[in-house]
C-alpha cells in the first residue's frame, strides 16, 4: 500500500508541528528518525487519520485516511505511549481490538492468543495488563497492532522498554512481515536498530524533512566530503600511503594516525577510490589490513543531517 | 457550507450505515458492553451513588420502627390493611412519601450525578488513557463509539436507580403491609418509566458534554443548575429535559391521587397557563433529542483531532 | 583569551541553605493556588462570579442595614444574614450548592492528579514529609474557599457598615461579627476542604472525585432534610440526630453555634424546630474531620513508587 504525503504542513495553534513535508512510501521498512520533537509522531498520527493537516493532502492507497473508514481495516498501530484498559488481561486487550474488526468471540480469543504465544507472552497474558511490565506492555502492543496481520504498520519507538531478545524477535517479525509485502514505518531514537532493519530512512527536524529515500544515495547527494580510513599491515607504510593519496586528484584532504595504524582520506568521489585504490596498493606493494568509512552509518548521516541543520 | 455539505452526505449514508451497524453489532456491541459495564461496577464513585441511595431506604427503615406500634390493621377480603392511628389509609400516606422523596431525591439529584459521573467513565476516561486513539485506528464507526458506550450507560444508569426506586418503595411501603404494596405499583412503575426517560436524555446531554469538554463535571454541573433547575421553571422550559420528564410525570400523577398539580412541576408559563407537553409527544422528543445527541456527539469523536 | 571571571551581583550573594520546610510547604500551596486559579479555568472563574453576583444582587442590593446581621422571627429564632449566605439556593436563597461545586472543582484533580501522572513521587522526594505534603494541598483549596466565604461575607458587611454612613460606632458595635465571620468561614472552608481532598485521594481521577463530592456534600443533606422533615411531622424522637448525617447540616449547626443563635432547618418557608446540643455537635464534627484526615494520611502513606 502507499502512502503520499504532499505538502503537508500541522500547525497547532501558533506552533507549527510540521511543515511542508513530501513523502512517498511504499512497501517494505522505511524508518523515520530524528530528535525529540521533530515532528515523527505528528506526521505518524496524520497517516493513521488520527489527525488532519492543515495545509497539503494525506493519502493512503489515494483515499484520506481522516474520513475513510475502509483503510482502517488495514492499519496497525504501535504508539509511542502506554494505551491499556489497564483492568483486562493482555488476552482479552488484544482479543477486545479483534472485535472491532467484526470477529467472532472464539476466533478473535484464537487469534489473539496465538499472536501473544508468537511474541512470548503465553504465560502472562491471563494476567491483567496493570501487572506488566514494560517489555511485556510494549510486546502486547505490537501483539495488538499486528493480530489481524494489516497492511500497514505504524510503529512509534517499538523497541523502547524492550529487552534484547525481544528486540531481536520484533526485528525478525517486521523484516519477515515486509518481506511478505507489507508497508512498515517506524520510528526509533536507536539509530543501529533501524539501520540493521532497513537502507530506507526519512529524516525530520524541526517538522521539516531534511531527507527521504536510501541512506547511501543521500549520502551521496550531501556535498560534504566522505572520510575513507586505510588501514596497512606495515605501520612502516603510513606516510607512503599518505603521501601517495595527498597527489590524487579526488583527494581533499588527508591525516594519519600513527595511534590506531591508519590513514584518513577525505573526497568527494568515494566511488572512484574504491574502484582505483586496489590498483594503487597493487602498484605500489601495499598490503592493507581494512578499508572503511564510518560515513557509511546512519549514525554519521543524522549527526550531519540533523546536527547539521542545528547549527545552520 | 462544507458542514451542510458533509451533513447532507452522512443523512444519504443513513441506511446503508444502519445495515451495516446492525450486521456489525453481534460482535462489536458485547465485548463493549461488557467493558464498560466492568468499568461502571469498579469505578469507586459508583459505589459512593449506591451507598446515597441506600441512605433514604435506611432512614425509610428508621420511620418504619418508630411508627410501627401505631398501626391498627383490618381485614378486607382476605387483604391486611393498614391504618395509622387517626384511621387514615397508611398507603395512600406513603405513596405521597414515596413519589416526593423518589423526585426530590433520585429524579433531581443523583440521577443527573450519575449521568455525568457515567458519561465521563465511559467517554472521557477513552481520552485520558489515550484508548480512543487505538478505537479510531480500527475501522469502528464513531458512532458505534459512542452508541454502545452510551446504551452501556443507560442500562446501568436505569438499572442502579432503578433498583434504589424499588428498594425506596418498598422500605417506604413496608408499613402498609403487602396490600398497600401492591396498591400502588402503578406509582413505582410511572417512576421507572421517567427513570428510564431520564436516563435516556440524560446520559445523552452528558455525553456530548464529555466528547466536547475536557472537564465535563464542571460543564455538567453549570448546565445543570443554570438550565435544567431555573430555566426549565421559567417561560421557555421546553427548551429543557425537566419539563418533558415532568410532562411524563404530571400526566400520570395527576390521575394517581398524588396530591401534586402543574405548580408543583412548574409546568406553567407566567401567565398561569398549563404548558405541560403530551406525555406521548413528550416521550418521542427526549427519544428523537438523544438521537440527534449521539450523532452530534459521533461527529465530535470523528473530528476530535490527537 | 584570558578574562578575570565576573559574576553578577545577586549570584555572590546568593544562600546556598535550602529553604525552610514550612516556606517550601507555603511556596507549594500558593503555586497549585496560582495554576488553579487561572482564567483559563473558566468553569471555576465563572461559579466565583456568581457568588460574588449572588451576594451582590441578595445580600446587598436587597438588604436592610437595621436588620444586618440578624433579625427576629418570633419563636426565639433569628434570621442571621452570615447564616443565609451559606444556606440552601432554593430553600433559603443561600449560596450552598455553588459553594459545594467550587470545593469540589477546586480539590477534586488536588490530589488525585498527582497520583494518577505519578507527580506525587517527585513531591515526596522533597525535603517534605507525607504530612507536609497533605498541608500543601489543602492551602490552595482552603484559599479558594476563603475568596468565596470570608471575601463576600467582608463584603457584605462593609456595605452594611457604609450603609449605616460609616460611624465608628457601629464597628464598635460588630466588632464581634468580623471575629464570628471570619471563625465561621474558617470552619466552613476547612471542613469542605478536607473532605474534598479525602475525595480526591481515594477516587484519584479528577472528574469523578468532583461529581462524588458533590453528590456525598449535597445528595446527603438534601437527603437527610427531607427525612427531617418527614419524621418531624410524624413527631419521631430523635429526628434531630439525623442531620448530623449530612456534612453541610452538620457545618450549619456550627455556623449557628458561632452566632449564638438557635438551629433551625429552614423548609417549607418556615423554620423548623432542632434540638442538637454542641457537645454532641462537636463530637460529631471532629469524628467525620479526624477520620477524613487520618484516611487521606493512610492513604498517602500507603503509597509506593512500585511501578
């Protein structure tokens, strides 16, 4: 299913939540990241027609999700908050929602039941919800939002609260549902869970976006030169190497560091160093231990995209 | 104009909604019910209008022993009844006893608490705890939302006041013997029918003022003094749902020897005129109000933003 | 660059000392006072101003100075303005059923909203203890209280004094009356204060906790007046004793005991006859405050941050 945002701008009162954003998702993961108050919740809440822009169009599959009853059969939603009828069982939560869904008693009690068992709650979910814990509070919501196996699924910060294991299960679960042609958005402050799930990332700050797509193509379209770190076997080997990148023309600048045995080259065209480099290590009789670049995290894109746009 | 023109589209969809609701209820309407009525049973406030209610039974009780000794009793028929010692009838004493503390008590006071207490467990209380977030992302209808939640209510409201009525008839009634009792279940049976009315257009009033105020107590209790205790006395109380539910009353209790007339109800205009409404027609405005309430209260849970 | 370090003025003489418990306890109660009492609160700010219209319109417009504060009924009863103004709205044009809705707008989130968004444990943390916390939630509503009791009542009879054309005779005259209005709406306040707040505790959501004051305060005295009535014209002993059973009644009794007049329950347009010794009124009245403040006190401290 897709979802479009077109200039799609929330003001609450005189503060403006998010403003004229443009976004296109497919199926498959796509996280949204970026720092508190960005305005992830807002745009996730105008998908789920929880709320209405005030300027610009939401659409789901081409229909307003605000009014269309029809797409709601479709969405999943994990919100970033505790939302329980604390007083019910995690089975009858989960089992409560089904019904919403039109689903008789037995096969909603089923369902709910089975979806618990996958995530690991089968022996607490006969226990009422205001004796869980945060794990198992976080589990039964995305127990709830993925029950009836929707096309959409929204998840604000799924992995908070979580324990490893279970962040490890829930990331199995969402690579397996996109797999099986889902759409998923999540957003998460943790930086590597969403680079471990998916390269398809939108970047809010300050409720504009400052970035949408695959992580290596916006990397690539940011005119910020690109550390490359090499590391040779022979510390001996250091200065040559230094000083055969520095006459290289897409080198911009380069450093050594005799601490860690390695030399940092920065360009602008990672792409033909990686192409000419083994040539030059050939030529020249340079054995090397690694080459990599730290640019390639998510981690280096958001602190340049969203640090970036701070100090701007 | 974008209003008239989405009002004119819901009216269109009508029927087709009604089917649908209808195939939908057997699996929405009961895990609702069952929800809401938990909620309702647990909710301490509940527990604090059940412990009012059985005050008046408790000093009815009181009465009960301190003019026992007094009765003197004559068989009629097979029929113990009762007179009190100046030879009076002791039911047709107690009725009166029982209509005036019924309506002062239960009808004025608690049943309006109970409806603001009820509406804002079962509306507002979605809101604080953010569930209404969850039921706007299932493809519900807001006005299942809300339809459910308020029949919910009106069942517990009727049946909570319902049974502090019969409780309140009998343990007022207890003096004039089984005769007495079954002399005048035509009053208690009149007081459940305006019960039930009320808690019709009650619960509907207090639940849109839960979809549209953040402190519905507050909203309630202005309303409540301000519109329903002084203007449904005055020349426009039929703007008000006092004087449909003392239109219901009046009409039956003017029959029943109950010793009350239109002043009593304030079912005049400053002119002296009785302006007291059909009890029929007046049954069939609060139904067609609490209509028009819960779809007015659908389209505030359906535009609420979060 | 090097620069010598400069500080401004109140920074160097600026106390590190914490502040005193009873001015943390005060600071506490007059902030929640503040946010309570802003205008954004609407609901709030409007019932104030009936009763202030209330007083304006009943108690002064259409008052008599020769008859302030009291005057004779025959049968040794008095019909005492300060008296009036807390009575029943519609059985004697008091101002009962707003002061009620006040108190239990004003105390019922007090509490309870502290517990329900967990504040309570931030406050607890403080240099403060359960007891401390309690005095600071009760000073907001206790204010609120005053501004609708002792404020119009101080109103009202310096009307009345300007009304008799200032003279200084005439204070000298009342000048037990001030002592009087001022015990009574001291009596008055914290009696709805503190069982607002036992209220507000035990139900901890704001709106319920309201609605159920509300209906104990003034379901409960309507309730028992009826009764008073119905058994005193069956001439039942002891019909008295019922009214200790509703708060208000029993805060009137009180109220009447002040002004050294005699109690009478007010229906029907004439007053009805009470016989109800302090003693007994005073046993009663520290029984219902003792045992609110100890259940709310218990209630506290049974408190633990587990979640």
């Amino acid at each position: 299913m897709r979802i479009k945002l077109e200039q799609v701008t929330k003001n609450y009162g005189n503060v403006q939540g998010i403003s004229n954003i443009n976004l296109d998702v497919g199926t498959g993961i796509t996280g949204i990241l970026g720092p508190n108050g960005a305005g992830k919740s807002t745009t996730m809440k105008m998908i789920l027609g929880l709320s209405r822009p005030s300027r610009g169009r939401v659409t789901v599959e081409g229909k307003d999700p605000f009014t269309s009853q029809d797409l709601k059969r479709n969405f999943g939603f994990v919100p970033e908050y505790d939302c329980f009828y604390e007083h019910m069982t995690g089975l009858e939560f989960v089992a409560y929602f089904l019904r919403m869904h039109d689903i008789s008693k037995e096969k909603a009690e089923g369902m709910a039941r089975e979806s618990l068992s996958e995530l690991g709650l089968e022996l607490a979910m006969d226990r009422k919800i205001n004796t869980y814990s945060r794990g198992m509070r976080q589990k039964t919501k995305v127990a709830r939002a993925t029950v009836f196996n929707p096309e959409i699924l929204i998840m604000d910060e799924p992995f908070q609260g979580a324990d490893p294991t279970t962040r490890i299960l829930l990331m199995e679960k969402m690579t397996k549902w996109a797999e099986n042609g889902k759409t998923i958005l999540v957003s998460s402050h943790i930086l590597h869970d969403v680079q471990s799930l998916t390269d398809n990332i939108a970047l809010i700050n300050n409720g504009k976006m400052l970035a949408y797509g695959n992580r290596h193509e916006i990397r690539d379209l940011i005119n910020i030169p690109r550390p490359i770190s090499i590391v040779p076997v022979k510390k001996g080997n250091l200065r040559k190497l230094a000083k055969i990148m520095i006459d290289k023309k897409w080198t911009k600048a380069t450093a050594i560091d005799e601490e860690n045995n390695e030399v940092t080259i920065e360009t602008n065209q990672s792409e033909e160093i990686y192409l000419e480099l083994p040539k030059i290590l050939q030529k020249e009789k340079i054995t090397v231990e690694k080459i990599y670049s730290e640019d390639d995290s998510l981690d280096s894109l958001y602190s340049k995209l969203v640090e970036g746009a701070q100090w701007k | 104009m974008e209003m008239i023109k989405r009002t004119l589209e819901d009216v269109s969809q009508i029927p087709v909604m009604l089917q649908t609701f209808a195939k939908r209820s057997k699996n929405v309407f009961p895990p609702i019910a069952k929800d809401s009525m938990y909620r309702l049973l647990i909710n301490k406030v509940t527990w604090v209008i059940i412990a009012i209610l059985l005050l008046p039974c408790l000093l009815g009780v009181i009465i009960y022993y301190q003019t026992d000794e007094d009765r003197q009793i004559q068989n009629i028929d097979g029929d113990k009844v009762y007179y009190n010692s100046e030879g009076d009838l002791i039911h047709e004493e107690k009725i009166e006893a029982f209509a005036g503390q019924n309506y002062m008590i239960i009808i004025i006071i608690v049943a309006v608490i109970v409806a603001i207490v009820f509406s804002s467990e079962l509306i507002n209380e979605e809101y604080e705890k953010k569930t209404m977030q969850l039921l706007k992302t299932t493809p519900i209808h807001s006005f299942e939302i809300l339809l459910y939640r308020y029949i919910t209510g009106v069942i517990c409201m009727f049946g909570i006041l319902g049974l502090g009525s019969i409780l309140l008839y009998y343990t007022t009634m207890m003096s004039s013997g089984l005769h007495g009792i079954l002399e005048n279940l035509d009053v208690l049976s009149l007081m459940l029918k305006v019960l039930l009315f009320e808690s019709i257009a009650f619960m509907a009033v207090f639940c849109i003022f839960t979809v549209y105020f953040e402190k519905p107590f507050l909203v309630g209790i202005i309303y409540w003094a301000v519109w329903e205790r002084i203007v449904s006395t005055q020349n426009y109380q039929k703007l008000t749902v006092t004087h449909y539910l003392d239109s219901i009353m009046f009409d039956s209790a003017k029959d029943m020897n109950l010793g009350v007339d239109a002043e009593f109800f304030n079912l005049v205009n400053s002119s002296g005129d009785i302006i007291a409404t059909e009890p029929l027609n007046a049954m069939l405005t609060i139904i067609i109000f609490a209509i028009f309430a819960l779809w007015f209260g659908a389209r505030g849970i359906a535009n609420k933003q979060f | 660059m090097k620069s010598k370090a400069q500080v401004s003025e109140r920074f160097r003489d600026f106390d590190a000392n914490l502040t005193t418990r009873p001015w943390i306890v005060i600071g506490m109660g007059l902030r929640k006072f503040g946010q309570i009492m802003k205008f954004k609160n609407y609901g709030l700010w409007s019932l104030i101003v009936i009763v202030y219209l209330f007083a304006l319109v009943r108690f002064i417009l259409f008052a008599d100075s020769e008859n302030y504060p009291c005057m004779d009924m025959g049968d040794e009863y008095q019909r005492c303005v300060p008296l009036d103004y807390y009575g029943d709205f519609f059985t004697q044009g008091g101002t009962r059923i707003f002061l009620i809705s006040i108190a239990a707008i004003a105390s019922g989130g007090v509490i309870g909203n502290d517990m329900a968004n967990k504040s309570i444990h931030l406050y607890l943390s403080r240099p403060i203890s359960r007891l401390d916390y309690l005095i600071a939630r009760f000073i907001p509503v206790f204010l609120i209280m005053i501004l609708v009791t002792l404020v119009p009542n101080i109103m009202i009879f310096t009307s009345m004094w300007s009304d008799s054309g200032l003279k200084t005779d005439w204070l000298l005259d009342h000048k037990w009356l001030i002592f009087d209005l001022i015990v009574q709406a001291m009596v008055y306040s914290t009696g709805l204060a503190i069982i607002g707040l036992t209220f507000s505790t035990a139900i901890k959501k704001e709106n319920p906790a309201s609605a159920a004051f509300f209906l104990f305060i003034y379901g409960s005295s309507t309730i028992c007046e009826i009764f008073f009535i119905a058994l005193k014209v069956i001439e039942v002993d002891g019909a008295d004793f019922i009214l200790l059973l509703s708060v208000s009644h029993l805060l009137d009794c009180i109220s009447f005991a002040i002004f050294d007049a005699k109690y009478y329950v007010m229906a029907s347009g004439f007053p009805w006859e009470t016989d109800i010794s302090n003693i007994q009124i005073g046993a009663v009245f520290t029984v219902i405050f003792a045992g609110c403040s100890g259940l709310m006190y218990w209630m506290i401290q049974q408190m633990e941050a587990n979640k």
